[in-house]
C-alpha cells in the first residue's frame, strides 16, 4: 500500500509541474514588441493600498493632534 500510494504522489507531482508548460495564453511568436503590455498587472491593487494607508495616516494624526507627541 505505502508503495502505491508513494507511485500516486510522483504521478500527481509531475502531473502539477507539466500541466502549466502546455497551457498557455499566447503563442510564442517574434511579433511580441507589437503586443502591449497591460498597465494593469497589480498595480492597481498597489495604487488601492497605497491609498488606505495615506487615509489611515492621516486619520491617526488627526486623532492625536490634541496629544504633544507627532503621530508619524
């Protein structure tokens, strides 16, 4: 049992690690400097987080602005 069960876990492995090599979104081709690149990969969760964190700053300051100590 422990060997079929060992046998089943590779297969599954390299079953994970050759799947995504044969999916793919684009074809490999020398007109990609004709393709543009989408803006929008992440940063518009980074923009998002940047943004709550500025909201977050400034409502700690305005919080302890009746305090002595600045609120970086």
């Amino acid at each position: 049992m422990n060997q079929k069960k060992k046998i089943l876990q590779f297969a599954l492995i390299m079953l994970m690690l050759c799947v995504p090599m044969l999916l793919r979104a684009q074809d490999f081709d020398d007109n990609t400097l004709d393709n543009p690149v989408p803006f929008d990969g992440g940063v518009s969760c980074l923009v998002g987080a940047a943004v709550l964190y500025g909201l977050k700053k400034a409502h700690s300051r305005k919080k302890n602005a009746g305090d002595d100590t600045i609120a970086l």
